[in-house]
C-alpha cells in the first residue's frame, strides 16, 4: 500500500493538477488582496519616510555647516577686533608716554628757565648788596684818609658814579 500511495502522488492526474491551480489562484488572489497590499502600502509609506528623514537630515546638516561658517566668521571678526583694541591701547599707551615725556622734559626746560633767572637776580642782589658793602667801606676808607668830612649824599654819589665806571661782573 505505501507503494501504491507513493506511485500515486508521483503520477500527474488532471483533476489534482486542475484543483491545485484553483486553490493557487485563490490563495494568489487572498494574498493580493489582503496582504500584499498592505504590505506593499506599508513598504511605499516606509520609504517615502526614509526619503523625508534623509532629506531633513541632509537640511539639517547643511544648516549645521552654515551655522559652522557662521560662527568661524564672527569669531574671525572677534579676533581682528581684539587685534584692533590692543593695537589702539598700545598706539595710546605710546601716545601717552610721548607726551608725558614732552611734558616732562618741558617742566624741566621751564625749572632750568626759572633756576637760571633766580640765579641771575641772586646774583643781581648780590652785586648790588656787593657794591653797597663797598661803597660803605670805600667812604668809611676814605673819610678816615682824608679826615675830611663830606656829607653822606656827597659820598655815595661819588662811590655810585665810581662804581658804574666800573666793569659790570
């Protein structure tokens, strides 16, 4: 019997042939209708949202590169500003020195000034105090040599006339 079982699955009979290709159409058909559908549906609506997610992501990262060139061109434009502050503080800092040393340098030329006519006139007052002193020991000189009494207007004007014939240092 296993023989005669087995010899008649190998054998091809119309009738099995006939129904098994009804059976498949069904089945082809079912599927069709309820599962490839679907699935093919789902597979269009997966790859439309891949395409959107890559399509956002490539968005994204060519914001994120603008962004980049952005942020590289403000800090560019922060360090040429720092480069400029300092050039301006050391150019001002230059400036300052130079002019407190032309300051300087101008109070000592104003205090030399100064020190020199105070000299001069020092030396004026001590000339004059000089040739008083002179004058005085000249007429006291003088009266004791002569023994002759002049009165003391008469006495400086000659010791003043004397003395302005002489040199002036």
């Amino acid at each position: 019997m296993t023989l005669l079982v087995a010899s008649s699955l190998l054998s091809p009979h119309f009738g099995l042939i006939f129904w098994t290709l009804i059976v498949f159409a069904i089945l082809l058909f079912v599927l069709g209708k309820y599962a490839w559908g679907p699935m093919v549906g789902a597979l269009d609506e997966r790859e439309k949202t891949i395409e959107e997610s890559l399509t956002r992501a490539e968005s994204a990262l060519e914001e994120a590169r603008k962004m980049q060139e952005d942020n590289e061109a403000a800090r560019r434009d922060a360090e040429r500003q720092a480069q400029s502050i300092l050039r301006d503080a050391r150019d001002a800092s230059d400036q300052l020195r130079t002019e407190e040393v032309e300051k300087t340098k101008a109070q000592l030329a104003q205090m030399q000034e100064q020190a020199r006519a105070d000299i001069e006139r020092e030396k004026t007052q001590a000339l004059t105090a000089l040739r008083s002193e002179v004058a005085s020991l000249a007429i006291g000189a003088a009266g004791k040599i002569l023994d002759e009494n002049l009165d003391d207007d008469r006495q400086r004007k000659l010791v003043d006339s004397f003395l302005d014939d002489l040199p002036q240092n």
